[in-house]
C-alpha cells in the first residue's frame, strides 16, 4: 500500500507531502490545485492502465509524453508538467519519459488501482444515462470520460431486476440505503426507462412519473455518486478486486447536511470494505467528522458515541468498530503562498494557536467570526 505522495511544481502546487491515512481529507479554495492533484495521483498509481484505456479507445499513444499528458489532463493541460516538476510515490520517481511507448507490451496486462470519482460527475449523466467514453471530446479529463464509462457498464447489468436502479438489494447495506431514500429520494424509486428510445433514468414517487432533468439539483448531483459507491460494492463480495483506492471530490455537493452524513457513513463502509479513500471537499462536515474522530480515539463506547453523532442505532455501526477505534483521518490544507500553492498537515484539527489548524483550513472561519462576533457585542453590552 502507498504511504506517501510528494509533488513539487505542478501546476500551481509549489510542495506538497500527503501521508494517507484510511481515509485523507484535502481542503482548500477553488483553483488551488486539489483536482489536478489528485488526477496525477491516479497517473502516477495507474499509468499502464490508462495507456490501456485510451489505446481500446483508439487514442494512439504518443513518442512525446506532453501529448499524453493532454489525453490524460485534458486538451491544454499539459502545461501543468514543468522542467522543474518532481514526483514521487513512496521512494519511486514517477518519470514523465516512461509515458511515452515501449516495445513491449506488458502494460497490456495492467490493472486499474484507484477509482476516480471526479467533481464533474454530472457530466456524465446529464441527460439521464451515463454517456459513452467516446461521447467526450478530448478537452474533457480522462478521469470522467472512464467513470462515466465505468457506470455504463454497470447498469447494462440491472436489466434482470426490472430495470430497477434504486433502491435494489445486495449493492448497498441496508441502513445506509434506506438512509440515501429518506435523505435524497424521499422513498421514491428509479427505474430505467426506454420511452424515449435509449433508457434514461426516471423518478417514481406515489402517483408522479419523473424525467431526470426535473429532479431536483441534490438528487441528479448525487444520482452519479451513487452509481459510483454501486461500482465499488460488487454485489457477491466486499470490493472490486486489486481495487486498492478510491477518490472521491466533493461528495458534498448538491446535498443537505443529513445526506452529506448519510454520504460520510457510505465513507465509512468504504473504507470497512478494505478500500483507502481519498476526499477532497469543502464542507465542514467531514472534517467535524474528522475532528470528532481525532478525540474519541481511545474511547471505550466509540460505536455508542458515532451513533449519536449520526443519530442512528449503535448496531447499524457496530461492523465499523475497527476503523472507529483503530483507524487513520489526515487532512490536509492547500494554502495560497507568496510562490505557489503549499499543502499543509492539519490532522490533529485542535492546534488552537495554529489558525490554519483552528479554522480547518478556513472551511469554519466564517462560523468561527459568527460566533466571536455575537459574543464580542453580547459582552460589551
């Protein structure tokens, strides 16, 4: 298993050094090179698979490594890679040279490693089925084109249960999916549908037959995150075979703050599943998460006390005691320097003299001078 992933001049990342943990969360603004980051990541772990991909999908794999980096990163992109630009996955050096073709063909027999699940994931179901990898254009990153592609796949599969797509047995654990329909779905249904001549999902609730594209924004946002978490939970074993990691941007999206928690605990199961999981986000609530799992190491009753955390029954979690008691969140903050993005540890989340630690890499700093604030002019009067 990876331990460590360090990046040097990429992109806008001046240094960046992430210790991975069961789970790793990453915070920071827009642009501040999580994506592109993370992406490289999956380069870095899955090269040989993706020059497999691409190569099924007749993309011809270049003697010059920068116009591989455009079919990955997409169109443009390739000047993220500068002659100055250092990474290393453990104590290997990933070497842009090794992307260009070789003579044999042993990356044919590679396997993929980390599972992508990227912010734009609505792209891939925009108008209510998972596109084609050959649908996207060249300007659109390898990450989506092959998740999309992967959920198309997937429910070529669902015919046998009457096209049914949600809720269906054997894909997720029972609380959690009757958590999603409460939270997300309200307990309505969603089946495939041909009326229109290619099937497209449709929502059914009581007496209402629902085309996609009048859902709401949170239920078409998290209908591709749950295809994903369906991609990751094969139903006759725990995960996906040789499948070591998953990451998932900004799960957070679209969502209330109950569904994010029923997302954070899908997280869980995850990680329980044997698979290491990678955030990025900007919603607090993971990293109160995080730092409620930082202090309740240790504890006795953890299960009891994430129960009402989450407010659900103790023996729904009970399967997660393990990671609860024993396991590892690091969380990591990109932060704007004078020459370039640098990522800092924040994993303890309670070095209260450390701003950046304070403020969870400013995701609560607005909560923070809420509160300060009132209690300021609450005190003078």
């Amino acid at each position: 298993m990876m331990k460590k992933f360090i990046v040097k001049n990429f992109g806008p990342i001046k240094r960046a050094e992430i210790e991975f943990g069961d789970l790793t969360l990453l915070v920071g603004p827009q642009a501040s090179g999580k994506s592109s980051l993370l992406q490289l990541l999956k380069l870095a772990i899955d090269r040989d698979y993706i020059r497999k991909v691409l190569e099924q999908y007749t993309f011809v794999w270049n003697k010059d490594p920068t116009y591989n980096l455009d079919y990955y990163f997409g169109e443009g992109m390739n000047a993220l890679w500068n002659e100055k630009t250092d990474v290393q996955i453990d104590s290997t050096k990933f070497v842009l040279s090794k992307m260009a073709p070789v003579k044999n063909d042993q990356y044919k027999n590679a396997v993929e490693k980390l599972f992508y699940i990227p912010a734009q994931r609505i792209l891939s179901v925009e108008d209510g089925r998972p596109k084609f990898f050959s649908e996207f254009d060249t300007t659109v990153p390898f990450v989506l084109r092959y998740f999309s592609d992967s959920l198309r796949q997937l429910i070529q599969g669902f015919s046998a249960e009457e096209d049914m797509i949600f809720p269906v047995s054997r894909r997720l654990k029972d609380p959690l999916r009757q958590s999603f329909s409460k939270s997300i779905f309200h307990n309505a249904t969603i089946k495939l549908d041909a009326r229109s001549g290619q099937k497209r999902f449709r929502l059914r609730m009581k007496n209402m037959d629902i085309p996609f594209m009048t859902w709401s924004a949170g239920q078409k946002e998290f209908m591709p995150l749950l295809l994903g978490f369906y991609w990751l939970c094969p139903p006759t074993k725990a995960k996906r075979d040789r499948l070591e990691y998953v990451v998932i941007e900004e799960p957070e999206m679209g969502l209330h703050p109950s569904a994010i928690q029923s997302v954070m605990l899908q997280i869980v199961d995850l990680i329980d599943r044997g698979y290491k999981v990678i955030v990025s986000t900007h919603s607090p609530i993971l990293l109160d998460f995080a730092w409620f799992f930082q202090q309740m190491k240790n504890e006795k009753r953890a299960v009891d006390s994430y129960a009402a955390l989450f407010q659900v029954p103790s023996a729904h979690l009970k399967p997660y005691a393990s990671f609860f008691n024993n396991g590892t969140v690091n969380s990591y903050f990109f932060k704007e320097g004078s020459s370039g993005i640098e990522v800092k540890d924040i994993s303890s989340l309670a070095d209260y003299d450390d701003p950046d630690i304070r403020e969870w890499g400013n995701v609560s700093s607005f909560a923070s001078r809420a509160v300060e604030l009132v209690a300021e002019r609450k005190a003078n009067g």
